[in-house]
C-alpha cells in the first residue's frame, strides 16, 4: 500500500485555517500518513470527499486509527458544520442556542423604523415589512453550510401567502401558506447543504393592505 507521509498541525484539514492560526494552541506534531486506500461509503455509495473549496481530501492513518476530514464527512452526510473560535470547539448539526439571522448578515431591505417594525404591539426592531405594493418578490438568506436548520417566522396581514423555498440552483426544496389567522408563524427549513435559500411569496388576494411580517430578531438559524 503506497502512503505518503505528512505532519500534521492543528485542524487546518478541517476548515482550511493556515499554521499561523493555532501559533499559540494546544497543539503536539505527529507523523502520520495520508492513506489513498481508504474509502468513504454513504448508505452504500462511495463518498468523494471535498473541503470548502472543492478540493479532495484524502483520510489519514496515525498510530492504527483512520482520521476523516470533519468538513468533507458533515457534507456527506448533510449535517451543518462549523468551528467555534472562541471556544476552540467544531459543531456539528444544530447549535443548542439559535443564532438571529440579522445577527449573521446584513439585509440592505430591512426596516428598523419603530413605527413600521411592531406586530401585535411588539417591537422587533429589524424586520421585512412587505406590502403588495413593493414591486419584489422573494429575499433571500445566507446560511453558508454553517447550520442545520432555518426558523423563518412570517405573518400574512390581510391576505394568505404563499411561500416557495429554493436553494442557490434554483431548486425548490419547500412550500408552504401563512394565512393571517396563523399569526406570526415559524417555518422550519432544512439549510444543512445549503450556501444560501431563496423565499419567493405571492399575495393570494393582493389588495391595497396586503402585507407580509418577517422579524430578523427572531427568525433564527441552529
């Protein structure tokens, strides 16, 4: 078996952070081995495994033991994956705290007016405050394979919405309806293999006070 020997440092197979990175970690240098033999499968089928870039990374073998690339094996199985600096911790799946989604991108739409960012007289303070009127169509969020799921809150004022979710490829991965009787109703989205998704709403009855609430407090990734 051919193996080719490497030195490994720190998790930059992991997330593709540079040496300069862990300069100060806990960290100890082994030898081990990178091992082209070895093979990933998934439910069956071979797994190529890729890092962020797209690159193929190869498994490792130290001291009897196989070693995977956290990334390329969360992607193979859609599980969201994410490093915690702060903590010096990788995450898998769904993150015990939701994080707001305004909290994780900047949304050149979105309303901080207090006088436009109230629904049952509690104050959001950032929200997409739509209205028939508004000429768009959808808005979309950025969740980078960086969490499991999406918690989209949306409230219908005055009519039904229907709402249609894509990923970036313009597939469609969920539908649903907001209907004003709902309130301010919780969607949950699968966003695990997902860069961005895209949510595209139509007004059923668009008349002159047809709207859609969406707050960016308490819509949430985890």
């Amino acid at each position: 078996m051919k193996k080719t020997i490497v030195s490994i440092i720190g998790i930059s197979m992991l997330f593709g952070a540079g040496v300069g990175a862990y300069a100060n970690a806990n960290l100890q240098e082994i030898k081990a081995y990178l091992n082209n033999d070895i093979k990933v499968k998934v439910n069956g089928k071979v797994a190529t495994l890729l890092d962020q870039q797209g690159n193929v990374v190869t498994p490792i073998t130290y001291d009897g033991s196989t070693y995977l690339p956290a990334r390329a094996i969360a992607n193979s199985l859609s599980v969201a994956v994410d490093y915690d600096a702060a903590t010096n911790s990788v995450l898998f799946g769904e993150k015990v705290e939701g994080t707001p989604v305004n909290a994780v991108q900047s949304f050149a739409l979105s309303i901080k007016d207090p006088t436009l960012t109230k629904y049952k007289n509690k104050d959001y303070v950032e929200v997409f405050n739509i209205t028939s009127d508004n000429g768009g169509s959808n808005f979309t969020f950025e969740p980078n394979k960086k969490f499991q799921k999406l918690y989209l809150q949306v409230a219908a004022v005055d009519t039904e919405i229907k709402l249609i979710i894509q990923d970036a490829a313009g597939k469609q991965i969920q539908h649903d309806n907001v209907k004003v009787e709902d309130g301010l109703k919780t969607i949950e989205v699968n966003v695990a293999e997902e860069k961005e998704v895209t949510i595209f709403y139509e007004f059923v009855n668009p008349g002159k006070n047809a709207g859609m609430f969406v707050p960016l407090t308490t819509s949430y990734y985890k």
